[in-house]
C-alpha cells in the first residue's frame, strides 16, 4: 500500500465513507449517518458485517427484529430530522432485501432520504444459483433486488470495488438533495462486499454538507407578488417543505403580517402552532370545516412544498377552476401541478423574498373576518368531538381527546394509517414543528411503532406517544422488542375496533355490506397486552377513558416503553369538517345499496 492509498475491502470502503459525511447544523458539524440498521445475513454478515463491526464507534450498528421495520424507522428518523440526518439500512438477500421495498416506496412517496444496501447474489456467478436468488430465464443480470428500481431515486449495482468511487458521490448528492431527495438503493453482491481494492486516501477525507437553497427566477417571484397584491381571497397552503426547509417563522410571520390563512397538509401540519391567529387547520379530505371553506373561496393560492395529492385537494375539487396557484417547490415536477405558476424554490428562500414585496392590500374586507369566525367555530367543533360519549365504547375522538389533555410541548405524537390520520389531521392541536408525525403520503399499517423508535432516536428529549389501531399493531410491532431492548421510552396507545375499522365504514358508504374487515367476537381475540407484556414492555387494558388518562400518567413517570390498550367503536368517527373523496363504486350490481351508492358517487363526480 503507498501512502495515498488504502487497501479495504468494498465495505469497509463504503463505511469509512459514510462515516466521514457530516452535516451543518445550527452551526454545528454532526455526523450526516446516525447509524446503520442491519440484520444480517448469509449475504452481508461477512461484508458488511466485518465493516461496521470494526467502525462501529464513527458509525453506529442497530439491530431490528424486522427489515421492512427497520428501514421505517430510519425513515422516520429523516423525517423527524427534517431531512438534516439520516441513517442506512443493510440486509442480505432475498427475503430480507425485498421487506426493505415497501419502506423504500414510502420514502419515495414521501420524499425522505435512506441508504438501503440489500446484498445481493454473486458477481461472478460462480455459485449459481445461490441460496435465495430469484432467477430471470430471460434475463441473467435480474435479481430479487430489482424489485427496488421503481421506488428509488438513484439505483446502482455495485459488480466492481472501484465503482464506489463513482456511486457513493452520486448516492450523496441525492440524499442531501432538496429536489431529488428520496432512497436510493446499492446493491452490494456478497461475494464483491469482501474484495479489497486500493483507495485512494483522498476518498476519505471529511465532507461537510450544507443545505442547497435554491432561488426562484426574479421575474417569476415578481408575478407571484403581482397576483398576492391583487388577491381579494389569497390563501397559503403548508406543506411538508415549510418544515424541510424549516421555513415555520418565516411563515408565521408573513402570514401574520399579511394577514393571509394558511391550512395545512398532513406532513405540513405543525409548521404553525394551532393557536397562530392565521391557522385555519388542516386541509383536504380529512381537513376541517374551517380550513376548506377558505380553500373553495380563495382566488390565489400560495401552495408552499406540497405535491397537492388526492387528500389534500379532495380529489381535485376542492378548488375553484379560476383560482391561481401559486407552486413554491424546488422539484420541478412538483411545482407545475395544477398549471401552477412554478416557483423552484427553497421555501424560507422564497417566503424571505415575498416578504419584502407582499402586502395584500387588495384582501377583501370580510377575508380576515372570515378566518377569525371560520377559526373559532371550528375550534368550538374540536370541543365537542372530544367530549367523552355518554354511553358505550369511545370513538378515536374521544381516545385523542384524553390524549391532548395529556401532551405537552414537548410531545410528539406519531401515527401512519387507517382512520386515526383522518381524526389527528381534523382534531390534533399541534404545539408547533416537532409535535406531529404521520406517515399519510404513503398511508403504510405498520410504520407507526417502528417509526415511533426512528422518532425518539431523532428526538431522545421528546416525549414520543403512538396512536395505533389493532389492524396495523398486529401487522407490524416487532420493533416493540427493539426499544425495549435499547432502552427507549415510548408510550404506544393501541386503540382495539376489532379490525379494520376505517375501511369498514368506507365499505358501508360505498353500499356494501360488512365483509372481511371486521373480526368476530369472542375465541381467537388477540390480548394485546399479553402479547406486548411478552416483548418486555408494561402493557395493560384500560377500561375506558379514565383508565386511558391514568395509565398515561403512570407511562410518564415511569418511563421504558408502555403498551395500553383500549377498546372503541369502529362505527364512530368525526362527521364536521372533510371533503369529498373519489372512491368509485361499482357499476352494477345486485344490491340495491350498492346501486344508490353508484348514482350518489356519479352524482359527485358530476358536480
């Protein structure tokens, strides 16, 4: 070896250079990879394995007890970092790499950053083919995982050492890209992980990355001002890239100053705190009454780091056809949606210019008057969804009313699918950035315990506290065990409707009978305390919303990872506030509500 290089093999290369990325934050240089997740296998346990094992002081090794859990969490971690850290997940191959491709599809969707290194069959086929590989008669360089290409945003297979030298630049230049941002995937074949190679020193050196604030072309930002000035209705949607780019006080001032509500998306939502006079509440679908009467009135609207999907425009119609939009984005293909005017942009970037040149003067007199009124009632309406029933088993409202009496400041409360995202987005009074995590782009059962643990490792001094219901506990809740065996605190609050409860009612709505969601009564009910007790946490059944708020209190004083579990109505749900959403329903059918479900739907889709 002379003295400009360094003989390694092709992982150890790869962790050396991840280990030497670093992030700016606050000032501060921090590693840009908290850690690496892995479980290992015959197909990296003696590459990758035999690297982190060596590195594991510059770069931590965690151990998951599921792959798809594992690289949720990581996720999750990014999402909670806003994008300024995150972390990689290493697997072998076969099973073990495609549980990683429906993480890697939330991230995609969900624009989050995450290294995934699946192993990967032999180069040099010599052993073919091998235990697990997924064979293509057609096609001798297809493997299990190609399933990766569609839900990655940089894809490389690593057959030669010296690659990396090439990929790993690449590979970073995505993940720290605020336009491109989103997972990318090395395959690492297992019998190239353990090749040495002679690496240039160089490879090494520390980098430091800082965030790319792109600017908006001037004439555009001018228009952009142009049409605010002129705006008798103008209306600024938040999205996730408010936060990202973590734009919140430069938005809660221009906002004020302006005068202007802004409604929120679900991964924006937490970039004002509720009680900012400008907060009209969420957007959309599972929006509020307040906020989507000013949606379907305003004439331009600012839509600032938001891809404008289904929910949140309830399927297109939430809008009037006039209305201009107003696209702050910096990816390209995000920004024109809507025939918006595209302003690729940073959004504190963005919002810092706008400042200086935006003053609505032209607001309708009655538009800030409105949001005052629109604000309050809806508040009013947050009451009452929260107020206990008088009888029978609590709805999710009722269960999140006794869990905004609980939270502080420094709470953040996670969730992913099924109908808590609809109730949190409505009803949740978020204290600012931080306090909200859900996982809604891609709407995965399963992300909330695992991504609860990327949350709190993101954030060890906030107090993390799941919401989740039996159908997406009992599909994933491996990571139970994984915190407990890190010593993490979380509070896990599982909500037992007996089975898939939201879709039920949106089977009902659409005229079919109860099938196949729902499950019967009595023998073969899960325990689910039993079942988390089992995995090391404190796990007990409450019985009702007294029990609930007691049990919180106990959790917090006593810390380590508690499971409580509740029983509630899946027929109930908030009715104020949403918007209409396109299901289709059957053409034909034998059943008369199936049919009086179709011309309703055909009705809607009219209007």
């Amino acid at each position: 070896m002379s003295a400009s290089t360094r003989r390694l093999t092709t992982a150890q290369a790869l962790v050396r250079y991840l280990g030497a990325q670093h992030t700016i934050i606050d000032g501060d240089s921090l590693p840009l990879f908290a850690g690496c997740w892995a479980i290992f296998g015959h197909g990296n346990v003696a590459g990758m394995g035999e690297a982190l094992q060596h590195q594991r002081e510059r770069l931590p090794t965690f151990r998951a007890h599921n792959e798809q859990a594992m690289a949720h969490a990581a996720v999750a971690y990014a999402k909670a970092s806003r994008r300024r850290r995150m972390m990689a997940c290493t697997t072998s191959i076969g099973p073990g790499a495609t549980n990683m491709v429906t993480a890697a599809a939330l991230a995609h969707v969900n624009r989050l950053p995450v290294l995934l290194l699946p192993g990967d069959v032999f180069a040099s086929r010599r052993p073919d083919p091998v235990l697990q590989q997924v064979e293509d008669f057609g096609d001798a360089t297809v493997s299990a995982n190609d399933c990766f290409r569609p839900v990655s945003r940089y894809f490389d297979r690593i057959t030669r050492p010296e690659q990396l030298l090439d990929t790993l630049p690449r590979a970073l230049s995505v993940l720290t890209d605020p336009a491109d941002c989103g997972p990318v995937t090395l395959c690492l074949p297992q019998d190239v992980q353990p090749e040495a190679y002679d690496w240039p020193e160089a490879f090494f050196e520390p980098v430091e990355h800082r965030p790319h604030r792109p600017r908006a072309d001037r004439e555009r930002l001018a228009q952009a001002a142009r049409l605010l000035n002129e705006a008798k209705r103008p209306l600024i949607i938040a999205g996730g890239g408010v936060l990202y780019s973590g734009a919140e006080a430069r938005l809660a001032d221009f906002a004020r100053a302006a005068g202007i509500p802004v409604v929120e998306t679900q991964a924006g939502k937490g970039a004002l705190p509720w009680s900012h006079d400008c907060n009209a509440g969420a957007l959309g679908v599972t929006g509020s009454a307040a906020a989507n009467a000013l949606a379907a009135e305003a004439d331009v609207i600012l839509a600032i780091g938001t891809r404008l999907q289904d929910f949140s425009t309830a399927s297109n119609t939430l809008f009037q056809p006039a209305a201009n939009i107003i696209a702050v984005n910096p990816c390209r293909h995000d920004a024109i949606k809507w025939n918006a005017l595209a302003l690729m942009s940073d959004a504190d970037e963005a919002l810092r210019t706008l400042a200086q040149t935006v003053d609505c003067g032209a607001m309708a007199s009655g538009w800030r008057e409105q949001l005052a009124t629109t604000r309050r009632d809806w508040n009013d309406r947050i009451d009452e969804a929260f107020a206990p029933s008088p009888s029978g088993l609590p709805g999710d409202a009722h269960v999140l009313g006794v869990l905004d009496r609980f939270a502080t400041d420094a709470t953040t409360v996670v969730c992913a699918a099924g109908g808590l995202p609809g109730e949190l987005h409505k009803l949740w009074r978020a204290s600012g950035p931080g306090a909200y995590h859900l996982e809604y782009g891609y709407s995965c059962m399963g992300y909330e315990i695992a991504g609860a643990l990327g949350v709190k490792l993101a954030g060890p001094e906030r107090e993390v506290v799941v919401t989740v219901g039996d159908g997406s506990y009992l599909m994933m809740n491996s990571e139970i065990a994984t915190a407990v065996t890190m010593g993490i605190d979380l509070v896990i609050v599982l909500l037992d409707n007996g089975g898939f409860g939201c879709i039920e009612r949106l089977q009902s709505s659409c005229g079919g009978d109860s099938f196949n969601n729902l499950l019967p009564t009595g023998p073969g009910r899960v325990d689910f305390a039993a079942h988390a007790t089992s995995m090391g946490a404190h796990a007990e059944h409450v019985a009702g919303l007294d029990g609930l708020a007691a049990a919180l209190d106990a959790a917090r004083a006593r810390g380590g990872v508690s499971v409580i579990v509740i029983d509630t109505d899946p027929s109930l749900s908030t009715q104020a506030g949403g918007a209409w959403w396109d299901v289709p329903v059957a053409d034909v059918s034998d059943s008369d509500r199936v049919t009086e479900a179709r011309a309703a739907y055909r009705g809607a889709r009219e209007q």
